[in-house]
C-alpha cells in the first residue's frame, strides 16, 4: 500500500519538526531559592518590637489559647516566632507583608494552607488583648 504523495510528507515534515523540538527542548528543572522568588517587592520596615514583653502575653492567660491551637501545627509556630521578630503584631505593622515574608519562612502552599487559620486567631489575639505588650517602640 502506497501513501499519497501529500500524506507522505506531512508526516516526514511531523517527524523531522518533532525531532527537532525534541532536541532543543531542555526538561532540567529549576529550582528557584526563596531569595530568588521575587516574594518581597518592597522592602517592608523595620519595627522594633520587645518580643520579651509580647511572647509573655501571648504565652500567658490572654491568648493562650489560641497559641495552644496554633502549636498544634508546626508551620503556625514558625510563624508566629517570625511575627515576633519581623514586628507584625504592632499596629503600623503590614500584615499582608508580614504573612508573605513568615509564611514563605515556614514554607506555607498558600491561603488554604492548615497553619493560616490559626495564625490568624493568635495573630487577632496578640493585636487585641495583648496590644500593649506586642505595640513595639
């Protein structure tokens, strides 16, 4: 059986274009750093918190809590420790600057990650009933 003219060199020029894709296309991954994510636009500020006045506060009867809900995942207190020394629990603090920089720390898979939730409950607990502890200076 004989192919048509036509249908012969559509699949010669099929073969040679695929063989020649295939050989240009690189499958290495690449592995981008969390430095190299272009996560942190803009540099957020700097706060100085007294995380020895604020961690007692949220460790004690105000919050404890919501801190014993948010223990229960590891990535919450990775979180919660960067909080502290990023400053997001004073009032002028950028929360949303906050969570990319903490949860990129404590390797977060996005908004429906298990640990958000209860970051927030103590994140809410810290800037409510432990405010003055947690406002910085």
């Amino acid at each position: 059986m004989m192919l048509h003219p036509t249908v012969g060199r559509i699949l010669s020029l099929g073969f040679v274009t695929a063989a020649a894709l295939c050989g240009c296309l690189d499958f290495t991954p690449i592995t981008v750093g969390p430095s190299d994510a272009g996560v942190q636009d803009a540099p957020i500020a700097t706060i100085n918190v007294d995380a020895g006045e604020c961690e007692p506060c949220v460790e004690g009867p105000s919050c404890s809590a919501a801190l014993a809900t948010c223990a229960a995942t590891p990535k919450c207190t990775v979180m919660f420790q960067c909080g502290l020394e990023q400053g997001c629990y004073a009032p002028q603090a950028n929360l949303v600057g906050c969570l990319t920089i903490c949860g990129q720390q404590a390797g977060l898979t996005g908004q429906t990650d298990p640990a958000v939730a209860p970051f927030l409950g103590l994140y809410e607990c810290a800037t409510t009933k432990c405010a003055a502890s947690c406002a910085g200076n």
